[in-house]
C-alpha cells in the first residue's frame, strides 16, 4: 500500500510542525512550506496540500490560482486560524 504525501504550507512555523507529527504518525510522508515558493509549486504532484487561506505574503486563493495555472491537482485542505474580522 501506498503511503499518502502530504505538503504544508502556513506562515506559522509551530502549525507545520504540528501538522506535520501528526502525518508522521500516520506514517504520511510530509513537507512543510512557510512561504509560497517555486519549490512548493513543483512539490504538489499527486499529493494532498494543506493550505492556510491566510499566510503573510499571500493569501490561499492566490495560491490556488497559481496552482490552477499548472498540471498539478493536488488534493488541498484548507486550514486557518483567522480570527472574525
């Protein structure tokens, strides 16, 4: 069986890790990500993406647009710990 890999990306270093110990129990592979990158674009093949809809110099349906403009179609899991605004 096939282990899922799972890429993170939110601005906030403490959430990534967190994220990611719980998909290293769950014997997923993970990569975290604290800024939009090159790098995290390539990263997005066959996986399932964690996205924070806010991060510091983007928000996520940026990200979304980007990634919409490739190949890839990742899995994506939104998160967010916004306040109300």
């Amino acid at each position: 069986m096939q282990h899922a890999r799972v890429i993170v990306l939110d601005d906030h270093a403490l959430m990534c890790k967190t994220i990611e110990r719980f998909c290293r129990y769950l014997k997923f592979s993970c990569t975290t990500f604290t800024e939009w990158s090159d790098d995290v674009l390539h990263a997005l093949e066959d996986c399932i993406f964690i996205l924070d809809l806010k991060l510091s110099d983007m928000d996520g349906i940026d990200v979304l647009h980007r990634i919409a403009e490739t190949k890839y179609r990742p899995t994506i899991v939104f998160c967010s710990g916004m306040d109300e605004q």
